[in-house]
C-alpha cells in the first residue's frame, strides 16, 4: 500500500521546501508537493486574492492525488496549515475523499490566531524585513542581496496578506484525528496548542520538538520520523 503525503508550504514558500524528504521518507510514501500560484513552477500565474481563492486552486490537485493513490495524507506548515485547515472543510462538504492522517504544523488553533492577527503585509519594507528575521528560517542571502528579495518581496507581501485577512468561522469538527506539530521555542503560534482539540471528532496528538518557527528544518530527520511512523502504522493492517 503506497500513501501519498501532499505538502502545503509556509508563506515564502514553493513546492521545493520539501524536495529534502524525498529520500528520508518510507518507500511507502510518496512525496506530493503543492506547488501554489504565483511561485516556483507557477511564477507566471497571480497570487491568490484570499484563502478560499488558495483552496479552490488546490482542491482539483488533492483530489487527483487522493484517486491516484491507494490513501493520501495532508501536511502543512505555519500558512500551509491554514490552507490545510480550510482544505478539509472544503473536501468534507463536497464529499469527496478524505485523508487518512493529517499533519498541521507551527500554528495555533484558528480561534486564537484570529484573536492575534496582524496586520504584516501592510508594514514598510524595513519593518516587514524585521518582522521576518524575527521569526527565523531565512536565509541571510536573502536580506544581503537586493535582487533577491526583490524577486521574493511580491510573494511574502501577498501570502501574509492572505494569512492576516483570513476570516475563520466556526464549524463542527471535523470527523478525523489531528497531528499538531509545534517547535518548542516558537513564538510565533498563538493560543495553547490543546485548542485544536475541538477543531477533530478525534481530537488531536502533539508533536513538540526542539527549535522555533521553523524547527521543520532545524528537526527535519525527527519530522520525518515521526511521519514515517504515523503513516506506515497506518498502511500496516491493509
């Protein structure tokens, strides 16, 4: 039985922050990354206006996954765990298959993070270069070199726009168990974690691992590991 682990990147991100996994993951589980409008492969196309929008741009893309596959799993990180939040919610109102794990990473429970919301995308570029040091996982080559953050500005700006004006509205849970993984020192996550107990019939299992926002990097064979574990436990009985 293969299982298919589509990724949802972080704001800044393409498909490509997870092409490292590729060779650490179980042979039974093939990599799917997500490649989102205005990046990477799709630099060409324009950037989501908002994040229902994001949602229905990747809907056809985790449907044709989960048909191709014999079950698929869903993982994001920091603004791809938002897209994923919200990707779930969709696929259960269409009714179209669901997946058999879910991996939301480095971001609270929706209802705290409304309550924490800034406003980002709309600070100077200075200050919006200071928010993003602050919260690490950037390279220093980035802010050293003009023509790259030239390059990367437009897609920064636009994904925390869509993470900042994202508007949550309570739902009942979703019929499935939730992952929660977190980096011990992140500061950027609001709300107790065990707030997304609700969000699940099934509530939720927490992964806590050494390292802030981006501890996906810094723990990145940990991550993996415990992937592995979760998705070949799941593959074993069939």
């Amino acid at each position: 039985m293969t299982i298919s682990l589509i990724c949802l990147p972080y704001a800044g991100g393409s498909a490509q922050v997870y092409k490292r996994w590729t060779n650490q993951l179980h042979p039974d589980v093939r990599l799917v990354p997500a490649e989102l409008s205005g990046r990477g492969s799709r630099m060409d196309e324009p950037f989501y206006r908002d994040v229902e929008e994001a949602v229905q741009d990747l809907l056809p893309f985790v449907l044709k996954t989960a048909l191709k596959s014999d079950a698929y799993a869903l993982f994001g990180h920091s603004m791809g765990s938002l897209l994923g939040y919200e990707l779930l919610h969709a696929l259960l109102e269409e009714g179209l298959p669901l997946p058999s794990a879910v991996f939301l990473s480095a971001r609270g429970a929706p209802h705290c993070e409304k309550k924490e919301a800034r406003r980002i995308h709309l600070l100077p570029d200075d200050e919006f270069l200071e928010e993003l040091k602050g919260m690490g996982g950037m390279s220093d080559e980035l802010f050293r070199h003009q023509e790259l953050l030239d390059l990367f500005m437009p897609i920064l700006r636009a994904d925390f726009k869509l993470v900042c004006e994202y508007e949550h509205r309570m739902r009942p849970p979703l019929p499935l168990r939730l992952t929660i993984l977190s980096g011990k020192d992140d500061g950027c996550v609001a709300g107790p974690l065990r707030e997304w107990e609700g969000y699940a019939t099934g509530g939720c299992e927490l992964a806590m691992f050494e390292g802030g926002h981006f501890f996906l990097h810094e723990r990145e064979s940990d991550v993996v590991a415990m992937i592995n574990k979760i998705l070949i436990g799941i593959a074993a009985p069939i």
